[in-house]
C-alpha cells in the first residue's frame, strides 16, 4: 500500500512528519495496530524513537507522537535515501497530481 498527499511548501521535515501521521492514521483505518515505519529523515526517526521527550511545539509531530504512544506497537527506523526509492516515486506522483491525498493498494 501507499498514499500520496500534496502538501505545498513545507520544510523536509515537516513533509516527513505529515506522511508518517498520514501512514498511521490511514493503518488505524484500515485496522492495523503494528507497523514498521521507514524514513530516510535521520531527525525525525530519532524524534520519534525517543517517546521520552516532552511534547512537541509542533502540532502534527505532537499528534503522531500520541499515536505511538496509545495507539498501537509502531517503530521508527532510518533507512538511506538511495534505498527508499518507493517514497521519492510516491513524492513526484503527488507533486504531478496535486491531490488531497490518494491512497494507492500498491505502491509503485
């Protein structure tokens, strides 16, 4: 499965928060209360990764941290961009089709 949403103009690490928030709700969903997240943002992996932190200024890492924590078993884990292909297709889909979001039963 995957998703492709348009967010317009954000820093790469808010887009990074926007879609494993996306990620989660669309699981939730779907029913599912385990995943493995991949990203290739090394700061938000560890943001995430350390539930220890206090909450966030920022609105969506504050959401999808609450996610990890109540809802679920959710890891985080860094991979390098060269092998998270998948995610940069995903990423030109949404900047060519400039939807709210579309989820897709399988990722290109």
């Amino acid at each position: 499965m995957g998703f492709t949403r348009f967010l317009g103009v954000c820093s790469p690490f808010e887009a990074e928060v926007w879609s494993i928030l996306n990620g989660f709700l669309i699981l939730l969903n779907k029913g599912y209360r385990r995943a493995i997240i991949l990203t290739d943002n090394l700061e938000v992996a560890q943001i995430l990764t350390d539930l220890d932190l206090e909450d966030s200024g920022i609105t969506m890492l504050r959401r999808t941290q609450r996610i990890m924590r109540a809802e679920g078993m959710w890891k985080i884990k860094h991979i390098p961009r060269i092998r998270n292909l998948v995610v940069d297709r995903l990423a030109k889909l949404s900047l060519s089709w400039k939807s709210s979001l579309q989820v897709l039963n399988e990722a290109p």
